[in-house]
C-alpha cells in the first residue's frame, strides 16, 4: 500500500520513545514466522472517539506497546512485519552458509552472508579494499583524463559520481529498451538541503562537511586536505542541487523526457566523448538517449570545465569512499552511519550484524533468497486467494468507471482498456533471476559487494535492443512493500508483503479486504492519478483524455490537495501535498474499491459482528491498523522533503474522513473532524 516504486513507509510521530525492545536484544533466527492478526484489539485506544480521531482509535495501543527500537529511525506494523521476514531469512542464510550439501541458490546466499558477518576479517582490511580505486582518482592529473575517467567508476563503482545512466523503458514507446542519463552526484537526500537557508539547514550542512572531513582522514588524507575536499564537494553538490528538478516537478513524466542525439548531448556537454562514454558501460554504438534533466547536464559541463581539477578530484574521492563506507571496517561504518543516520534521521543505535547482513544478500541476490524464501511461506491457497481479491477489486473499479457521470464514453473507453490489460503479479516472478555469472566467496565481502554491483549494472546495459521483460519485477519476493509500474502497467505485491497481519487467513474478509484489498485497490488507483493516467494502456506516454475529462479529474486531485497540505507533518512543517497528492489519491480510491469488492464479496451473506464491531467497522479498523507507526522527528524532517507519502495518521484520517461509508458505520456526526466537508471524491 505504498508506492509505484519502492520507498520508505511515512508515518506520523505520535511516540517518542527511545529505548532498545528486549526482543531485540534476545533475537534469535526465526524457523517459522510468528503470528500478529489483522484486526488486533490490543492495538485500539478505545479512549479515543472514532469519530475525532479514528488513527488514534485504531493505533493508539499498539503506538504505546511499541516503541521506536534504538537502530530505527521509526517503526511500524510494516516495518515489524519486515523485520520477522528478515528474522526468519537470517535463519535460513545461518543454515545455508553452514550446509556442505548446498544448491546454487544456497551456496551464493550462504557465501556472502558468511562473508558479511565476518567483521574480524572486514575490519583488519581498514581502507585497503577502496585504495585501487583512490588512487585511480589520484592519477588523473589533467581535465580530460578526469572527464574520461568518469566513466570508468561508473562502470566500475556504485557511487554517484556527477550523474548516472542506465537503461529503461521508452516513454513515448514502452516496447523499447533506451538509454537513460539521469541527475545524481549529491550526498545529501534531496536539492533543498543545499537550498534551504533555515537555521536546521545550515546547520546540517555544517554537519555534512565534518562528515567529508572525517570520512576523508579515515581514508588517508591529511587534516588540511579532508578539510579542502569537504569544501569542494559542498560548492560542487551546491552547483549540481540548484539545476536539479523539485521531486514536484519530477512527477510529471514530460519534465523527465529530453530524447536527443548523442550528437545534440555533445553539444549540451562537450566535455565527454560520450560514444566512448557509453562503449565504456558495455553499450557502444549508442545513437540516441533520453536526457531527464537538461539544465542538470549543463551544470556539470559547467563544473567539470570551471571548478579546479584539485578539487574535483576531491569529490569524486569522497564520492567513490562514502558508497564504500558501509562495507569498509567499522570506523567507517561508524562514520557513515552517524551522519546518515544518527544526525540526519535520529536513529541512536547501528542495527545487529545479522541484519545488515540479511539485507546486503536480499540487495544483491534477491531473487535468489527469494526462491528460499517463497518456499517457506507462500501457500498456493493465499496466492489464489489474493488473486481473486484482485480480480475483484479491478471489477470494482470496472463499474465505477463505467458509471462515472463527469467523465466522456471517450475517455472512459481508453480508461476499460487500460483497466483491462493490467498485469497482476502476486507473490513472486515466474522465472527466477539467474545468477550464475556472479562469483560470491565466502571470504570476500567487499569484493562480492563490488561484483554484485558489476553484475547488476552489465544485466541493466544488456537489455538494450532487447524486448522489454514484461515478467520482471522491481522488489524481492521477502519485500513488505507493493508498487504499479506505469510503463509496465503492472501491479506487484511481492510474498512478503501478503503475511499476517497484512494478509490473514485466520481472520474473516472485512479486516483483509480493509487491510489487503485496500492496498490492491491503492496500487490499481495508481494507474489514474495525476501521474500514472499520463499512460496508456500500452504503457505510453499519451494524452488520452478529453480536455474536460481531464480538467474535472485535475479539480477531483486538487480537492486533496488542498485537504491535505493542512496537516502537519512535524514541528511547523506541514504537508507538500502537491509531492504526496499521487499517493493520498490511492489511498482514498484504493478504500473505497476494497469497500466495493468486500461487499460483492460477501453480498447474501448474514454477517455477524464481531468482538463489539460491526463487520463495516472491521473493514475499516483493518484498513487502518496497517499505518500504525512511531516515527522520530528528525526523520519527519526528511520525509517531508523527500517522501511521496503522507503521515500514517494523515494517510488514515485524510481517507475516512471522505468517506460517507465510514461515517456511517460509526455513526458520526457532522462537524466531527472525521466528516470531511466538502467530501472529496476520486472516482
């Protein structure tokens, strides 16, 4: 219920509580995945007025049972739930890194845990591991030997050196493998850290560069020179934050689609001899790419002929260290995560080994540990039956597009045969990821880390003249997330996000059909909110809508919009609701499709309540126990920047409280703040 892409949970934080759970002290490998339903009685406030304040009725208990563990930044049911899948993977990688009777799958997933949680060795390399690559920067002593040598990390490191590019689907012909030269270089989360001019901005800036510094005297350099290099990364990240696009403005699709000739770049950035450049990544004879941000290029042709060559090889040091860091020996672990975590999000404590090892192998070898994973867990009877859920939320949405009286039989046309051809994909692909050319050693974990990466960046260069895979997916099997991919004009909800207490087969259809089909109708939703209805059903970039058809469904959006940016999401800062609106806009359509599909579901059927709850209150106190959430404040501060996502509390409350259902299933009365006037309506 989350996202068209992978990000972050947001949620609201209501506890602050900071304190190491005695479960995480005791943790152990899990053998078999514990038991939370989807509608937990434990989890109410029942202090609270469903009608005041429905998030807190439905999360105030499991907010004060919950606090936020010491190496989070938040936590929620999404994020517990992720870490009992982690908990039971660890269990599985112990064993497979141990077993001398192993598959292929097994021996890769068991070699780079083994080799990962091997801090002993890790740590008597100190810096050794990333001192190839330093030097290689150390050597290029002249402009164009520095231009050129960009491409060399690029094609060799994980960092974000300038810009990146990459392969992807066409835009305007989504049958197409393109190349891609996207915006990149930044160390800090979003363009506004550089902008900004707030006491808190300053001051994290400040905090930036003493990072620079640190990190750079962990990596060998003197005191003088960290110091010169922290100054010159700041001025060069400076530079590149001010030509990048708002994350608003990247939300139009027509703002990311410059195609041009690698002639026409060459003129924008003359620096590079870009056939070289993209023979380098495994791709020669490129003739034509999609510049996603113009004014971006420009600015690093403006860098890389203005700025010293002294300094610029100072940030790609840093650049080329600060990727590295986090495998590195652990004063640079520790430098890495103070500032990226500690400072920038709050979080007090670095997580237990085993969990930073679970999610390196789930990084670089997701669907491999995917096949261990989906084994255990992933019934056929819950594949089928989520299947069917929906099937029949997309038959809910059939009809209220069909019975829509503001929008043209033209448009609704184009809509139905959109709506009809989207791919549901459940659980997990239908032909696993091969891995056999990537080498893992059980003794070598910088070295299985770099050739992960290698082999991920020449499997993305290789689709080029290929036909798009429609069957692949953008998330791991153990992934407690879901996404649509315009493009692919898909809806994915990968096995690990399809467990109880998101998905529970021990409980009755309203919880799951509030909590689950909820978050089928929210990924669906996607497919005609402000960004995803720019496709069509080919996964095209095209305007298929009737002015008017669009001008009404605009007024639809910036009802929420403007519904939206009252709520606060930490301190004074209020919603971005035109960054979040795509994701509110799901979360209402995506109810009120759930609604819809659980009553056709149970239409004849003599519904009994439940615990005190009406079965129309169990939908919806299952629709919102999936957002319970804690979150520290200085993590708020980043989501608000960054995150498409509102406030868990917002997310609950922004929804019921435009639906005329819920009100009348709690009886609530107008004027109550759950009674949202006037209602604003999607479909």
């Amino acid at each position: 219920m989350l996202s068209k892409l992978p990000v972050a949970l947001a949620a609201t934080a209501l506890c602050l509580v900071v304190m190491r759970l005695p479960a995480q002290e005791a943790a152990q490998p899990l053998q078999s995945m514990p038991y939370s339903p989807s509608l937990d009685l434990s989890s109410l406030d029942r202090s609270v007025d469903p009608c005041v304040d429905f998030y807190k009725f439905t999360c105030g208990g499991w907010q004060k049972k919950n606090p936020i563990p010491s190496d989070r930044a938040s936590w929620s049911v999404y994020a517990k739930l992720g870490n009992d899948n982690e908990q039971f993977l660890w269990g599985i990688l112990e064993a497979d890194a141990k077993a001398t009777d192993r598959t292929a799958v097994q021996q890769k997933v068991g070699d780079y845990f083994a080799a990962c949680m091997n801090t002993t060795a890790i740590d008597a390399l100190g810096v050794k591991p990333v001192q190839p690559g330093l030097a290689r920067i150390d050597a290029l002593k002249t402009r164009p030997e520095l231009i050129q040598g960009i491409a060399s990390l690029h094609h060799e490191y994980e960092g974000s050196f300038f810009f990146g590019s990459s392969t992807d689907q066409d835009a305007l012909d989504s049958s197409l493998v393109i190349v891609e030269v996207e915006a990149g270089g930044l160390g800090l989360p979003d363009r506004d850290y550089y902008l900004k001019t707030d006491d808190k901005s300053v001051k994290l800036r400040e905090q930036y560069v003493a990072y620079i510094q640190k990190l750079m005297m962990l990596g060998g350099e003197s005191a003088a020179q960290a110091k010169s290099d922290a100054d010159a990364t700041l001025r060069v990240e400076t530079a590149l934050a001010k030509a990048s696009l708002t994350r608003v403005e990247r939300r139009d699709p027509h703002n990311t689609y410059h195609m041009m000739t690698i002639e026409e770049l060459g003129k924008i950035a003359p620096s590079f001899d870009w056939p070289r450049y993209f023979a380098t990544q495994g791709a020669p004879g490129v003739a034509k790419v999609n510049v996603a941000q113009l004014e971006f290029i420009k600015a690093v042709q403006a860098e890389l002929t203005t700025e010293s060559i002294d300094a610029l090889r100072g940030y790609l040091r840093f650049h080329l260290l600060t990727s590295a860091a986090p495998y590195l020996a652990h004063p640079l672990q520790q430098a890495d995560f103070d500032f990226y975590s500690t400072t920038l999000r709050g979080v007090p404590a670095m997580p237990p080994r085993w969990k930073t090892c679970t999610r390196g192998v789930d990084g670089d070898l997701g669907e491999a540990l995917g096949q261990e994973f989906v084994k255990r867990t992933f019934s056929a009877d819950t594949k089928a039956k989520t299947q069917q859920m929906t099937e029949q939320v997309e038959a809910a949405m059939q009809h209220e597009i069909e019975n829509l009286d503001w929008m043209s039989p033209a448009t609704k046309q184009e809509a139905l045969r959109k709506l009809k051809v989207i791919r549901n994909k459940i659980g997990y692909p239908d032909q696993w990821r091969d891995y056999t050319a990537l080498e893992i050693r059980p003794d070598d974990y910088i070295g299985n880390v770099t050739r992960s990466y290698r082999f991920e960046d020449a499997r993305q260069w290789h689709k080029l003249g290929k036909p798009v895979d429609r069957n692949e997916w953008g998330m791991t099997p153990p992934t407690v997330n879901a996404y649509f991919n315009s493009q692919m004009n898909d809806i994915n909800f990968p096995a690990g996000v399809l467990q109880p207490p998101l998905y529970d087969t021990k409980l009755d259809d309203a919880p799951n059909y509030g909590n689950t089909g909820a978050t089928i109708g929210h990924e669906l939703t996607h497919a005609f909110d402000d960004e995803g209805r720019q496709f069509d059903d080919k996964g095209n970039l095209r305007d298929w809508w009737t002015a008017a058809d669009a001008k009404g469904f605009e007024n639809r959006i910036n009802c929420v919009r403007d519904q939206y940016a009252q709520y606060v999401v930490v301190d004074d800062i209020h919603i971005n609701s035109k960054l979040t609106s795509g994701e509110d806009v799901a979360d209402l359509g995506g109810t009120l499709l759930a609604y819809i599909a659980w009553k056709k579901q149970t239409a004849g059927q003599q519904l009994e309540s439940v615990d005190g709850f009406t079965p129309d209150q169990r939908f919806f106190v299952g629709m919102a126990q999936w957002a319970c959430e804690n979150q520290r404040p200085e993590v708020l501060r980043v989501r608000a920047i960054t995150d498409p996502h509102s406030p868990g509390y917002a997310r609950i409350n922004g929804v019921v409280s435009n639906l005329p259902e819920f009100q009348k299933a709690f009886s609530c009365k107008a004027g109550q703040p759950m009674v949202h006037a006037p209602t604003c309506k999607v479909w």
